[in-house]
C-alpha cells in the first residue's frame, strides 16, 4: 500500500509535455469547477473526487459498480468495531446526539461536539487514523452531560433505561479517559504489544500467548501436511474463554456474520452482470470463503482474482492489510471499487512488461532476486468507491494479494488511483506550502511542472514492481521482522521506486521527458522525510505509523551516510531551515546501497538488524526541528490529512429492470457519514 506521502506537493498537473506521453489524460489537465475541497476541522481536510468516464461505461459495467459498491458500504461498521470494541457504542451515542439534541446548537461548545464527531467518522474510530492515538473532544466532560441529558432517551443505545447513569458514566470514561484505550496500535517493544493496544484483534491473550498460539498452529499444520502458506490468523479474533486461547473467525454463521451476509447478498448480484469468467470464478470464491471463513478458501479468492486480468471494473473486498494488528497478522476490512483509466495504463504497461530488467538489474545480491517475476500486472485506476479502512482516508496506490507465496507463483495486481492523486493536487492547489519548505526557487519550478508525473510513476513502481521484487530466503516467513514488518516492507518498496524513477531507462521507455522528474521527486521525498511530515506529528511525540517510519529511516540514513560528501546539505537563511540536494545522482547510489541491505534483512528474516535500522532512523524527532516545521506549518492554516466524500450513485428503473445509474457527488460529508450509518449498519453496537 502506498499512502499520500506527497501531500504537500502543491503543484497542479500541468501538460508538461507532449499529448504523445502516455502518463498523461490532457483532458484532466484542463481547469475544472469542481469543488475539491469541501471542509476543513481539526488536522483534517474533506475533499471529493470525480469520477471521469464513468458515464461512458456500459450498464452492465455501471449496473456492476453499484453492486460491488453497495458491497463496499456493508462492511463500514466491521472496520470500526475492528479498531476498537466500543467505536461503534461511540458513534451511535454522538450520532443521536448530533440528529435529536434539544438544547442550543448555534454555540461554541456545540460546534466542538461536532468537530468531535466529524474526527470520530474520519477515523473510523476513537483513535486517530495515522497515529493511531487516543483523540480528545474540546468540550468538557460536563458539556457532555448536558449533551446527553437533552437528547431524548429512547434515541440513544441504551438497553437498559434503569441504568441510564450507569450509562452516561460509561461513555464519558470511554471518551474522556487518557487511561482507557490510549493507543489503537502500540508497538513499542517494551510492552505486551497485544494487552498494550485497543485495537480488537484479540480479547484476553498477552502477546505471548497468541504469539505460542499461531506457531503452534503453524506446527501443527506441518505435522499434519497440511499447507502452511494460508495467512495464519487474517480473518478472525483471538480471544481467551475458560483459560484456554480460542481464534472467533470472521464469516457467516461467526463472528461479522451480520454484516457479512449484506456483504455476500450485493456479491451474489455482482455475479448476474460480471464482465470475464475469469471474474465470475473470482466473486464465487470470495462468496465461498466469506461462508466457509477457511484462509486455504481466501488463497483460492486469491489466486482467481489475480488472474482476472481483462475485466474493466475490479475491486478489492476483504479482511487485508494488517497494519492494524501489532502482531501484523489480523487483516482489517477495506474494500475498493474501480475501473482501469485505459489511457493511463499504458505508463504501467511498460513498467510491467519489463518487470524482468528491473529485477535483474537492480542493486539487490544477485540471491535475494527473483529468477523469474512473474504476472506483475499494474494499470492505473478510477476508482468509484472506498469502503471500510480505505474511507474516507484512502491509500493511492494498492499491490495485492498480501500474500508472498501468491505473489511468488501467480502475480499480483498492482494500482495507482489517479483520480484520488488527481483531486489532492487540485486541492493543494496554491496553498503556499512547497513556497515555504522548498529550498530555492528552481525546486518549486521543478515541483510544478513534473511533481504530479513524478508522484504518481513512483507510486507505480512502488506497487507494481517494488512490492513485488526479491525473494524470501527459504524457511524464512513473512512475519519474522514482526512489529519492524510493515515499516521495513513499505522502505523496500520506495527504495526500488527512488533508485529506479533515475534509471536511464525511464528516459530511453519514454516515461520521462528529463532527469528533472526524477530530481523533482528526490527534492519532495527528502524535504517530506527529513522535515515536512513532522507537521502530523505532534510535538513530544515519536514517529509511529510505518510510512512515515519507512520515510524517515531512508531520508536520515542516506543523510547521515552521505554527510562527509555533503549530498545533502542542511542550510539555515532567514531563521529557517532548508535540506538541499547538492548531488542528485549520489544520492541515488545511496538509495541503492539501502535497498540492497533492506532486501537482505528481508529476505533473511534477519529481525535484530531490522529493528536497529528502524530504531535508529525511523523513530526519533529532532525536537528543534520539529518545532520550527509546526510552527511554519500553521502559519499556512492548511489541515495535514485529507479524506475524501464518495459519489453516490442510484438505480433509475424502468419496471423491474435497472435503466441506468446514476452517479452524484454530494459535497457534504456529515451528511454522507448519516445516510451510512443509517443505511449500513448491521452489527449490534455492543
Ligand atoms: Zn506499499
């Protein structure tokens, strides 16, 4: 997965050049009335994006973006209880709250509530999406109380109306208290990792417990020659009942089911108008193992899913990235639905068709590659819906399946969503940021002409060949870097994407006009990792979440590795501080030199030179520094996180047959987040 490290790159997609690139849709390029962004509250911003072409589509391809889409907002409510046991409690008592309060709703205090509860949907949760901390309302614990107590109590999900104090204490604990739940994912080493976080993966297991749990499963797999490749643990909760650690999986007739059965219902539609046979083995299997709830079943989903290469519409639907758990085993539910920019898809056609020469000619021990990289399809996106951990926050680029061993033998599928991409550059638009933290004047140039190109041919090479590349020694497993796992994969991935957006064959395939992309690219990624995405941290605070880990352990090691040839040089003017790139294609030497050490930890499993690196480099905030990029940052008043509204679409029926469908984009996300809840809730909220 590849978030939005390029956020604050404030250039517009300009035509750099030629109609003739094929990284190009020159009808985006011109200017548009759309509203992109639409609000802004707390470090969040509410954008929308637009969904260019889908009017074009057949109605079997709209009919089956409505159904896959209908399935997309039936798992919204798995993805809250997933972040923490009583988020869906929260959501429902502030949600009454905001549609029947009786008091005043025009003041100050009422607006805090508000600001709480738009933080609450943004997050799918009680703890901040990025951090993964605690948040905390403005208003004061007795506001609270007067918010409840004007809130007619028949509206509020309390089941039992003789405890009603019982019940208001429950929630201003839940709310308030720094004590309950501080932090959804904890991965600090000094502490029971499990007990430690407030995510709901497990429910009474110490992380040693569950740790013994799966290798005992994994062990008894081998013994009994069954496969242990299936992704141990992905679909299901460990919890402790009479003493004994027993796994609570995620499927029909178990845990979700309730939701899950919605789920399967708008898939079983999907089958009446699928595009391939290929897709149609694909939604079947995945029905099949959202009955059966068996990994060996989400392997085969797996599988027939990455050899559904012709269809125009695809999604991702499933428990899958494990960033969530602090054992990185548990797969959160995210769904994404979309259909292939056909144009645009020919950059990452190139990429793909010669995703042998990248793997043979890359800095990595010759050991550690692929013989032979297999189906490394990618293509470039429109997407129409986000679902479950991908809304409203939503990653730009996706490489799928998770799982190694599928990689390895079948391929994987790789995507960069350009409308997404597209309508955060539209909405960064001249907000003053690359103004203030950019060096000199040739950089904010070069950011505005080749910065959305670059953003995005990296975030190609990052998901579809970065992912995708080296190989695991054998007997090493994928979880053996454990909590460094996620921040140590993602640097990987970006190092191949750096190292690579250099390459002189980037040139010769005519994916770049100039080397000026590839220094464009350098410029943002350095000033992002050394300085600028401090501005999400708060002051105090470590680096926690693994993109930005993976972005600080590059940027400070090619720093500090470089520093008596002075690559990259730190210049204070004016009071400020600037990091300048002196020599651009040493420091490309320098990322290859990473990559190929990243590769080896990898591909050893090698668990203690993982956490030294990412210790050492990814951790840690220079606190003066810090300092001054907040307070640069707030000066320009522009909120660091953005999530976006999604389109709604509607059946127009003509009889009992679907007419057309219509697509809408609402600009109001309070009123989105409402209409599902109401629409999509299916699981008890306690
Ligand atoms: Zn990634």
């Amino acid at each position: 997965m590849k978030t939005f490290s390029t956020i604050f790159i404030m250039s517009i997609a300009i035509s750099a050049f030629s109609s003739t690139n094929p990284g190009k849709d020159n009808n985006k390029d011109k200017p548009d009335n759309f509203k992109y962004l639409t609000e802004q509250f707390a470090d969040a911003r509410i954008l929308r994006y637009q969904v260019p072409g889908f009017e074009n589509l057949s109605l079997k391809q709209k009919t089956l973006i409505y159904f896959l889409s209908q399935a997309a907002l039936c798992g919204r409510d798995i993805t809250y209880d997933q972040n923490y046991k009583s988020n869906l409690l929260i959501r429902a008592t502030l949600e009454a709250i905001y549609q029947n309060f009786n008091g005043n709703r025009s003041d100050k205090e009422f607006k805090k509530f508000m600001v709480y509860l738009k933080r609450v949907w943004f997050s799918n949760g009680i703890h901040h999406h990025y951090s993964t901390d605690k948040f905390f309302p403005e208003f004061s614990q007795e506001y609270f109380v007067t918010l409840i107590k004007q809130t007619p109590l028949e509206v509020l999900p309390i089941y039992d109306l003789q405890n009603k104090e019982q019940f208001f204490e429950e929630l201003s604990t839940l709310i308030f208290s720094p004590d309950v739940a501080p932090k959804r994912v904890n991965l600090d080493p000094a502490s029971d990792l499990v007990q430690s976080s407030a995510s709901n993966f497990y429910d009474g297991p110490t992380q040693q417990e569950a740790e013994e749990f799966y290798a005992k499963m994994k062990d008894d797999a081998k013994k009994n020659k069954q496969s242990t490749l299936v992704s141990f643990g992905l679909n299901s909760k460990l919890v402790k009942e009479d003493g004994k650690v027993v796994e609570k999986t995620y499927k029909i007739g178990g845990l979700y089911s309730q939701a899950i059965e919605q789920i399967v219902s708008w898939l079983e539609k999907a089958l009446t108008v699928t595009e391939t046979p290929e897709q149609i083995d694909a939604v079947k299997k995945l029905i099949a193992y959202y009955r059966s709830g068996s990994l060996e079943a989400w392997d085969e989903f797996n599988i027939a899913w990455v050899k559904d290469q012709n269809s125009l519409v695809d999604f991702v639907n499933g428990f899958i990235e494990v960033y969530g758990d602090p054992l990185a085993m548990k797969g959160t539910w995210e769904s994404v639905v979309n259909f292939k920019d056909v144009e645009a898809t020919k950059r990452t056609e190139i990429l793909s068709r010669n995703a042998q020469y990248f793997e043979d000619n890359s800095p990595v021990s010759p050991e550690f590659k692929k013989k032979k990289v297999k189906g490394v399809s990618a293509k470039v996106i429109t997407v129409t819906q986000l679902g479950g951990d991908c809304d409203p926050t939503t990653p730009i680029g996706i490489n799928l399946p998770n799982a190694n061993w599928i990689r390895k033998e079948y391929g994987s599928k790789s995507v960069t969503m350009d409308n997404i991409t597209y309508a955060y550059d539209r909405a960064a638009k001249g907000n003053g940021f690359l103004e203030e933290f950019a060096f000199s004047k040739e950089e904010i140039e070069r950011a505005d002409k080749y910065g959305h190109l670059a953003g995005n041919l990296t975030t190609d090479l990052h998901e579809c060949l970065g992912h995708g590349s080296g190989q695991l020694k054998r007997g090493v497993g994928s979880d053996a870097l454990k909590n460094y796992h996620s921040t140590i994969e993602e640097s990987r991935a970006d190092l191949f994407a750096l190292y690579y957006i250099k390459d002189q064959v980037m040139i010769e395939f005519e994916l770049i006009p100039s080397d000026e992309v590839a220094q464009a690219e350098y410029d943002s990624y350095i000033r992002n990792g050394l300085m600028t995405q401090l501005v999400r941290i708060l002051p105090g605070k470590t680096i926690e979440q693994a993109h930005m880990r993976d972005r600080a352990l590059i940027c400070h090691w090619v720093y500090e590795k470089s520093k008596d040839k002075n690559v990259i040089e730190k210049v204070e003017r004016d009071g400020k501080t600037y990091f300048r790139i002196n020599d651009y294609d040493a420091l490309r030497d320098q990322f290859g030199e990473l990559l190929k050490i990243i590769q080896r930890i990898t591909s050893e499993g090698d668990y203690n030179a993982a956490r030294e690196l990412v210790e050492n480099y990814a951790v840690q905030v220079d606190p003066a520094l810090h300092k001054e990029a907040l307070e640069r940052y707030a000066k320009l008043n522009i909120a660091p996180y953005a999530g976006f509204i999604n389109p709604e679409y509607t059946l127009e029926m003509n009889g009992e047959a679907i007419n057309d469908v219509i697509i809408t984009y609402p600009d109001d996300f309070a009123t989105q987040m409402l209409l599902y809840s109401k629409k999509y809730s299916f699981l008890p909220v306690r």
